[in-house]
C-alpha cells in the first residue's frame, strides 16, 4: 500500500541482489519472519492501537501527526483502525513522529508476562521480629518487581499470648477471615470479625490484630497498592 508522500519501491523477484531492509513490504513477510502464528490483521491492529495511543499521548491530531510522519491523513486513519499493513519505512517515520523506537509498536506482542502459582501449603513463609511458632505469615505469591500492585497473604494464628505490631502501608487492604474469630484494630477503635467476614481499610491507618476470641485464627490479607508506589514487603 501506498500514500503520496511514502515510498515504497518494487523489486524485481527474479534479480538475485541482497534484499534491501526498507524494502519489505509490510507486516506480512514480518510476521513469517517471526515465525508468528498471528494474522496479518492481528499484527496490523496491535499496530494501529499503538500509533493511536502514542498520538493521543502527545495530544496530536490525526492531521498533524500524519503530516509530521510525512504519510497521507488516509494512510494514517487506515492504520490507526488496523486497516492497512505498513511498510518498514513508514513505521520508522511514525515511531520518529511519537518520540519512540519502532519496537514500541508492537508492545504488548508475544511479550513475556510474569505468572506466580502457589500452591496448597507452599506459601513462602515470612517471619517478623515479634512473631513466634503460634503465627504463620505466608506470602500467597507477587510478581516480581519494585512496584508491586497486589500483595496477598494468609495469617495463622493458633496460640494466644505475645504483641501484635499495627502496620502502615501505601493503597487499601481487604481481609476475609477463613477460620475462628478477632477483633481487629483500625484507627484507634477495634472490629469484631467472625469466620466468613470481610473488611476493607486504607492501608496508612495503623491496623492489624489486637485480641483473639476464637482459636484458630486464619485470615486472607490483599494488599493492594498504588501502581505509581516502590515498596518493600511490610506484612500485617
């Protein structure tokens, strides 16, 4: 495909001379390259979603952005809406035009994506200064990463006795008691929470377990913080 201002030369299949990069075509010879079990039209639309995103991130018009890649506004439209497969040279110009390299098109493509299973009873185990071997901290499994978004954990507690350290932390934290019963400190007051209930609290109020009623205590912990935060683990 073509527009008035982008180049895109023909070769002459039979010539026998070393294939020029610029001169591929589109995102089809990409793709077997690859060796890709994607469709051209899945390629093209990851594409164009790019494109678009990066424009409107610059807060750019249709018009400006196709003029300063030097392709037609059609082109362009074509693109954006995954209708038209661009060739190398013009990916280059709008990944030029967006202030990225061309590999941010395709972000998001057959990239790699952290996963984390654990399984019953493989918790990673974590130990705090004033636990003891009647509290069990598990870690329920994080990805990896300084900025973490969720943090689950799984609190056992089968013995009375001993301090219970108030925690603070970025973002919100939903509990939901598996076994037994507690009340649970939060802002200077304390909640009774029974088997089967749930709370939801902002993570700066100081909170966590003051008094047991019923033995065992088993709670889920989710925190769950601010995308933008750098954390360290800091239990409760």
């Amino acid at each position: 495909m073509t527009s008035g201002r982008e180049e895109n030369p023909e070769r002459d299949a039979d010539s026998g001379a070393t294939p020029d990069i610029r001169q591929i075509d589109s995102l089809e010879l990409s793709a077997a390259a690859m060796d890709s079990p994607l469709t051209t039209a899945e390629l093209c639309r990851v594409v164009g979603s790019r494109v678009r995103e990066l424009r409107q991130a610059l807060n750019m018009t249709m018009s400006a952005f196709a003029d300063d890649a030097g392709i037609s506004l059609g082109m362009l439209s074509k693109i954006e809406h995954g209708q038209s497969a661009p060739s190398l040279s013009t990916l280059a110009r709008l990944a030029a035009t967006a202030k990225v390299p061309v590999t941010a098109l395709f972000r998001g493509l057959d990239e790699e994506h952290d996963l984390v299973i654990v399984r019953a009873g493989e918790g990673h185990q974590i130990h705090h200064d004033r636990g003891g071997p009647d509290r069990l901290y598990q870690d329920l499994g994080t990805l990896r990463g300084a900025n973490r978004v969720i943090e689950p954990m799984i609190t056992t507690i089968t013995e009375r006795g001993g301090e219970f350290p108030l925690y603070q932390h970025p973002g919100v934290e939903f509990l939901h008691v598996l076994d037994g019963s507690l009340y649970y400190g939060y802002g200077g007051k304390a909640y009774l929470l029974n088997t089967g209930d749930t709370m939801q609290i902002h993570g700066e109020v100081a909170h966590g377990p003051v008094e047991l009623v019923e033995l065992p205590v088993r709670f889920i912990s989710i925190k769950v913080y601010p995308a933008s935060e750098s954390r360290t683990a800091a239990g409760g």
